[in-house]
C-alpha cells in the first residue's frame, strides 16, 4: 500500500498544477499563515482569562497549515518545467 501512497500525492499536485496552482502560491500561503499565527496569538493576549486558551489553540492551529503549505508549494515546483541556464559569452 505504500507504494500508492506516493502516487496519489503526485496525482494530487499534478491535478492542482493543471488547474493553475504554482510553488510560489503555495510559500506564500505559508508565509501568510505564519503572519496569520502571530496575528491571532497576539490577539489571543487581548482577550479574557475565559477565552485566551482558545483563542492560544486556535493560533496553534492556523500555525500548523504553514508546513503543509510550505511542502505544497514544494511538490508543485517538481511539475513546472525545467528551465536551462543561460550563458553569457
């Protein structure tokens, strides 16, 4: 079974590259995220005693997406053609 696992991943991203996704959607996702995450935790230090620790998990929780995303953006780039360098003479 393992063996599908992998195969279904690159059919995922491929399907994604087809209908227009590409690596840097995917980083600046994560990125955002991350801005996401410290925008929430901070706030989380706003509001009551009551409600601060859900507000805490739900900044964890949206800071758990930017790896995710990082890794998307990553497997999308292994489906954009392969760019040859230029030289310079």
């Amino acid at each position: 079974m393992l063996p599908l696992t992998g195969k279904t991943a690159h059919v995922i991203t491929e399907r994604l590259f087809r209908i227009g996704a590409r690596d840097w959607m995917g980083h600046g996702s994560a990125l955002g995220a991350v801005g996401l995450c410290i925008g929430l935790w901070i706030r989380a230090k706003t509001v009551d005693q009551g409600e601060r620790g859900n507000a805490e998990r739900r900044a964890l929780f949206v800071g758990l997406w930017a790896p995710t995303l990082w890794l998307m953006g990553d497997s999308l780039r292994d489906h954009e053609p392969r760019r040859r360098p230029r030289f310079r003479l």
